[in-house]
C-alpha cells in the first residue's frame, strides 16, 4: 500500500476505509463480527486511514470501529468529527439523534472527551469539524481544537465540508492538517477554489464518496435494489429521470474500465488519485470483496490520455440531479 502526507504530516495510506456504512446510513446494520473482519482485512492489506464520526448511529460507529480496530491501534490512524448537537437516547424516545450544528468550545470539548471514551484510544489522530456552524468564528473552534492538541488529547485539526475563507482563517489559528470534502467524477465543485486554496496552505484533501454512494460502481441500476432506509433514496441523483440520465454515465465508465481489465470502482478511484499526491479518497464498504476491489485501485497507472478520455466520458455538466436535497444542502453550509 502507498502512503501519502497530509498536512505538514500526517502520514496515511493513499485509501483509506469510510466506516459510516458500517451502521449507519446504507440500510440495516451489517453483522458486528462481519464487520470486525472487514477491519482486519483493510488492516491486513495497507489500510491505516479509519473515518467515523459522533453522528453516525449516532455514537455507536465510533464504538464499532474503537473495538474492532482495538488490536491494530499502533498501525492506524483514526479520524472523528465533531459539530452537529444530538439529543441523547433518553430524550430522544430512545434513539439518539442529530438536530442541528454545534461547534461551541465547551461543546466541542465534551465531543472529544466522549468520543476518546467511545473509541478506546488517548488521542484522536485527526478531529473534524463536521459542518460549519455559522453561529460559532470559526477562529473559536479552532482554538478550542488547540487547546486539544496542546492537551495531547487531539494530534490533528481537520474540516469538512468549509469554504475557502474559512478555510484560511481556521488554518491562521491551528494548522489544518486535511480538508474532507465530497470528490468524484460526479462531483468536481472543489475544483475550482478549494483545491487551489488547499494546495496553497500545504492542506491534504481526503474525498469521501469517492465512488458517488455507491453509484460509480456500476452495480445499481435502480432505486430497486435500496433498503427502505437508505439514505440514498431521499438524494435527487438517484430519483426517476436523473437517475436514469446518470446511468450512462457509468455506462460510459465501465466500457473504459473494461478496455484497462479492471472495474468501474477501480478506474474512477484510480482517477481521483492521479488528481494529486495530496488526495487520499475514503471508500466505504461492508464487505471485504469490494475492499480488496477498491485497495486494488492504488496500482493502477493512468496516462494523461486515460485521464482526459475518463473526464470526457464523464463531464461533471452531464450529472443530473443535486448531490443533496435542499435540506441537505443547508446543512452542507458552504
């Protein structure tokens, strides 16, 4: 497995595993000792770059993957997040859930006490701002995470999701180590600003939905095959005609991918790694064949001419349908 440096030195390797799928989002819950192979796997094939969060469950993906990767702690790097407020089980009926943003400095470090707890370890390798919170300077919330680190209690500061002022005013008080943002030949916004912002500050950018949810891997050809709960069923990328719209796409995709002997997964994950030494995508899976697919994706060599015919097979202008609903959009906050 190759590595790659965010930051000013956070070493990680070039894929990491996005572990939210593992309880969260996808539909029902994948087994829990299933789960606890497929960590060792990703373990066992290079895999150092662990991404959870509060949110999801919430609470108990941290829990999962603290347990799981329990064995592996001095070979890993795990990243969490903070920023949204949740209301607790017992006032929520008995299910925990998220119901806005929170980045306050107190709330911030009762997110970090907690999530040490919930994940087993003495320091957070790299803690997220999970969304911006447009009530809180961004200034504070990264004094806050200072204080942290200088408590060895965080080694990174990490944000999601931030535009490129607050990017850079963030990045005045307490270095910024990685910027996790959505990244895919579906979604290309980050191009125009902040990738050139990153790049400047010497800031890593780590992709989450590498693979579009799922969609870039060619194996959904409907809304058929979603769980009821899926979240995916409430994005307008995946309803009626932009769905079908998408689908050649991916078409377009997997007939290059085919030419190169590899998968559609492999071919659009080997393309957001040629964007740059900087970039470390965090695929998410539940299962260890598409794991293997994916960490497969880190040997694939491609030309400037397979990079100019994947991105003129696949022009972000052709996409139908906004990653997110308006809902989901205002929460994005950038």
């Amino acid at each position: 497995m190759k590595t790659r440096k965010l930051g000013d030195g956070l070493e990680v390797s070039a894929l990491g595993l996005g572990c939210m799928g593992m309880s969260w989002a996808y539909g029902p819950a994948p087994d829990k000792a299933e789960t606890f192979k497929v960590l060792a796997r990703a373990v066992e094939l290079g895999v150092t770059f662990f991404d959870t969060a509060e949110v999801y469950g919430p609470f108990v993906n941290e829990e999962l993957v603290g347990e799981g990767l329990k064995p592996f702690r001095d070979k890993i790097v795990i990243a969490t997040k903070f920023g949204f407020k949740i209301v607790p089980p017992e006032q929520a009926g008995g299910t925990a859930r998220m119901v806005g943003v929170d980045s306050r400095p107190e709330h911030i470090r009762e997110v970090a006490e907690a999530s040490l707890k919930r994940l087993g370890v003495e320091a957070i390798d790299l803690l997220y701002q999970h969304r911006v919170d447009p009530n809180v300077p961004i200034e504070d919330v990264a004094g806050a995470v200072k204080d942290l680190i200088a408590e060895g209690k965080v080694k990174h500061f990490g944000l999601s999701e931030a535009g490129a002022e607050t990017i850079r005013k963030a990045h005045a008080v307490q270095p910024v180590a990685a910027l996790q943002s959505e990244y895919s030949l579906w979604t290309r916004d980050v191009e125009a600003l902040i990738l050139p912002t990153i790049r400047e500050l010497g800031i890593g950018l780590v992709p989450y939905s590498p693979l579009g949810r799922g969609f870039l891997t060619g194996a959904l050809t409907s809304d058929a095959g979603l769980a009821k709960d899926d979240f995916r069923r409430g994005l307008p990328r995946f309803q009626g005609e932009a769905l079908a719209s998408n689908l050649s796409l991916v078409e377009a995709l997997t007939v290059l991918a085919k030419a190169k002997g590899i998968t559609p997964a492999q071919l659009a994950l080997a393309w957001l790694l040629h964007q740059g030494p900087d970039i470390a995508p965090i695929p998410g899976t539940t299962k260890i064949s598409r794991l293997e697919e994916n960490v497969g994706a880190v040997d694939v060599a491609l030309s400037p001419d397979d990079l100019a015919h994947i991105a003129a097979a696949i022009p972000e202008t052709a996409i139908e349908g906004a990653r997110y609903s308006e809902a989901g959009l205002a929460m994005v906050g950038r």
